[in-house]
C-alpha cells in the first residue's frame, strides 16, 4: 500500500476534523440540552471523542456554545433563503420567515447563551433580510411607514423570544405559541393577515 502524498493527508485530516467538529456540536446540543451545566467533558464523552480532541476544535465552554449557535444561525439564514423572502405579498414572506425560523429553532433544546455573546449580535445574520423586506413592505403599503425598521426588528425578536419562552417553561403548546407569534408579529407591523 502506497503513502499517502502530502496534499492527500491533508485532505484525509481536513475531512476527520469535519467530522469530529460536526459530533461534538451535535453532542453538545444533545448535552445541553438535557443538562445545561454539562461540563466538556461530558460532551466530549456523548461525542466518543477524547477530552483534548473536543478542546483542540474548541477551547472554551463559551466557544463551544458559540459554535451551537452559529450553527443555528447558518440553518435559519439557509431556510431564510429558501423561503424567497423577496417574493409575492410582504406580509405572506414575513409569515413565511417566521415559519421557517421557528421550525429551524424547534429542532434545538434550549440552550443556555454564550456569555460573552449579546443579543444582537446572536440575531445579527438575519437583520439584514428581515430589513430588507421590512422597506419592501412598507414601500407597497403592506407594513405600518411610520415604524421604524429597526425598532420593528427588535420588537419580533423580543414576541419571538416571548413565544419560545411560552414553550420551554410549558405555558404554552408550540402549536399555540407559534400561531400568537404570528397573529402577534402582524400586528406590529400594521399588516392583514393574507388571504388564504
């Protein structure tokens, strides 16, 4: 058997080192969720890889967590794209937004924030889509001119935030917390639910 030529090991590690990050992500989401102290060992353990392995792609316990959330974020911003916001009616797109969002984020236990991470800067990533059809929408008379995107913007994350917490600390099924979100995000915007 051959050895293998540099360019050829590099790739072989490249692919390992995508795996094992994807197992302790997938291992700390599982983790956390059930035990949201969990250490990084415990991770490292659910993940079958060793302590140092886990530590090697992440460093911290807020890095860790980190990394969960920009994977949760990278989902909603593809399912963002998926769902042609710039298509059709605004307000049938915004709904279509909240969908998906929603469905991406119920895929995910809760999960404690990483410290050193604020809110904004967690919602960041979609602030630019949802601006964007928030000016399209009130350029078509659809959504309330007089709101502000930015406060229009705050606002859904914080019924978004409001709706999930309904669910986690069971108040509310997600069935119901869903539908308020939407009646209520519509609301905000000063837009009729579409027909159909």
């Amino acid at each position: 058997m051959s050895e293998q030529s540099p360019p050829e090991r590099r790739r072989r590690m490249r692919a390992e080192a995508r795996r094992s990050v994807a197992a302790i992500l997938d291992a700390a989401i599982q983790v956390l969720g059930e035990r949201p102290q969990a250490t990084m060992e415990d991770i490292a353990a659910a993940a079958g890889l060793s302590r140092q392995t886990v530590y090697a792609h992440f460093p911290s316990r807020d890095a860790l967590v980190a990394a969960v959330f920009r994977r949760m974020t990278d989902e909603v911003l593809a399912a963002m794209d998926a769902a042609r916001l710039d298509e059709g009616p605004a307000p049938a797109a915004l709904l279509r937004l909240l969908d998906v969002s929603w469905r991406t984020i119920d895929r995910y236990p809760p999960l404690p924030a990483p410290a050193a991470a604020d809110d904004d800067e967690l919602h960041e990533p979609i602030f630019g889509p949802l601006t964007r059809l928030i000016v399209r929408g009130q350029r078509a008379g659809e959504f309330d001119r007089d709101a502000a995107p930015g406060w229009l913007i705050a606002a859904t994350v914080a019924l978004g935030h409001a709706a999930w917490a309904q669910v986690t600390t069971g108040r509310m099924p997600a069935t119901e917390a869903r539908a308020a979100l939407r009646v209520g995000v519509l609301r905000l915007y000063g837009a009729q639910p579409p027909a159909g």
